[in-house]
C-alpha cells in the first residue's frame, strides 16, 4: 500500500477546512448568511410570484454549491457566487424601480430591513468575489 501526498488543487478531507483563507471562510459565511435571508422570505415569494420563488430557489442552490467549491478551494466558486450575487442584485433594483412581470408590489419599498441585510451581504461578496479572483489570476 502507497500513500501519496494530496496534490495543492485537491487537498485531503481533513486538511481542507484547516487551511481554507480567511476569504473563502468570509464568503462562506457571506454565502451561509444569503441562504439564511432567502430561505426565510420563500414561502412568501412562491406565493405572491411563483417565478421569483423559483429565482430565489435557484439562489439558495447556486449558494450551497459555491459554498462546497470555495471549500475545496475551487476558484469557480468565486465566480458562481459571484455572479449569483450579482444577478440578485440586478433583480432587486428591478423589483424596485422597474418592477418585474406579475411583480410589481415592491416599487419604490427601499426600507425593509431584510432587503437591505440581502444588498449588504450579497454586495459584500461581490467585492470578496472580485477581489479573491484579482488575487488569484496575479499569484497564477
């Protein structure tokens, strides 16, 4: 029997959580927090508009994966998470001023508080996102 010592893209199981950076473990939270904000308003969007519901669906799982990828140390992650958050962001401008098909109840409604903890998380991790990419592309 061999044993052979984990390659710098695959780590072992067990060292993988060990190592992560404090950005992977900053967007891990970021991206825990964007499933936490969304999975509690839900229910209420597949009622009020199905299709939202399924975004925020779409959200939640896009979400989970690159929360695995960021801690297998996959850059894609980065960009998963990234543009999930980004288009997310596009959608509630749109819900806000536009409005969007069968959506249009939020028009002008800047102030709920849950919104306002989605802009700042998902924003967050924007920024997080293109600075971890930056960091990555110049170290390769």
């Amino acid at each position: 029997m061999t044993i052979t010592e984990p390659t710098p893209t695959r780590p072992s199981p067990t060292s993988a959580s060990a190592n992560l950076s404090p950005a992977a473990t900053a967007g891990i939270g970021l991206l825990a927090a964007t499933i936490a904000i969304h999975t509690s308003e839900l229910s209420g969007k597949v009622e009020e508009t199905a299709y939202l519901g399924f975004g925020y669906v779409l959200l939640i799982a896009a979400s989970i994966i690159s929360i695995v990828m960021l801690a297998q140390r996959d850059r894609r992650g980065w960009l998963l998470g990234g543009a999930t958050c980004a288009a997310t962001l596009v959608g509630f401008v749109l819900t806000r001023t536009t409005g969007l098909p069968q959506a249009n109840g939020d028009i002008g409604n800047w102030s709920e508080a849950i919104a306002t903890w989605s802009l700042v998380v998902e924003g967050a991790f924007v920024l997080l996102a293109g600075s971890a990419l930056r960091t990555q592309s110049r170290a390769g």
